[in-house]
C-alpha cells in the first residue's frame, strides 16, 4: 500500500511557475512508476508525465512537454513536477499516482485506470 500526498498547488497568472509536490509513504524500494495526472471538472483524467522510480527515465505528455519536468528525491520519498511557462489551460486539479514499475514501459502509462495509488489532489488555477 503506497500512501501519496500531495502539495504546492495554487493560483498563478499565465507565463508563470509552481512546483508540485508529492509526499510517497513507500518510495525507497525502487519499484514504482510515479506519475502526474490532472482532470477538469466534466473532463477525463489525463496523463501528465511519469517517472520511473527505478531508472528515471521519464514520459510528458504532448500538451506539457518542454515545459514540465518531473523529478524525484528518494532520500525524501517525494516526487516533484516542476511547472513553467504555465497556461490557463493547465488549470486542473492535479493528482500523483504509482503503480508497479512496469506500468512506465508499457505505453499505455496515460491511463490513469493503471494506478492504484492516488493522493488526494490538489488544485492548480492559472489566470490569463
């Protein structure tokens, strides 16, 4: 059981910067694919990017790529997305996620019916 929580959400005008955080309760193993998702109200849930907690090797989607990077510091058991050049389109609710690690080699890692683990959510709001 992977207990996840996130923070750091908040309110930005456009062109601007927030990072993510993601407090994981079981990280040090080495074992998980960690993953970013967001969703709008009336709007699926969609894949933001992922990382593996093994190799760090790292998955954006098209809508995100060049200007989120993801991370990870296992000392902390935290997981990181580091958002720039934020537009009012990336206003959504933003979710970390885990699943077993081979769920980053599968390419079908933007599903989020993939992860089992969820954190809470938390809110990101960007005003043109």
């Amino acid at each position: 059981q992977v207990q996840l929580v996130e923070s750091g959400g908040g309110s930005v005008q456009a062109g601007g910067s927030l990072t993510l955080s993601c407090a994981a309760s079981k990280y040090t193993d080495n074992s998980y694919c960690m993953g970013w998702f967001r969703q709008v109200p009336g709007k699926e849930r969609e894949g933001v990017s992922i990382i593996s907690s093994s190799s760090g090797g790292t998955a954006y989607a098209d809508s995100v790529k060049g200007r989120f990077t993801i991370s990870q510091d296992h000392a902390k058991n935290t997981l990181y997305l580091q958002m720039n050049s934020l537009k009012p389109e990336d206003t959504a609710m933003y979710y970390c996620a885990a699943a077993g690690l081979n769920i980053c080699y599968s390419g079908s890692w933007s599903s989020p019916a993939l992860f089992p683990y969820w954190g809470q959510g938390t809110q990101v709001t960007v005003s043109s």
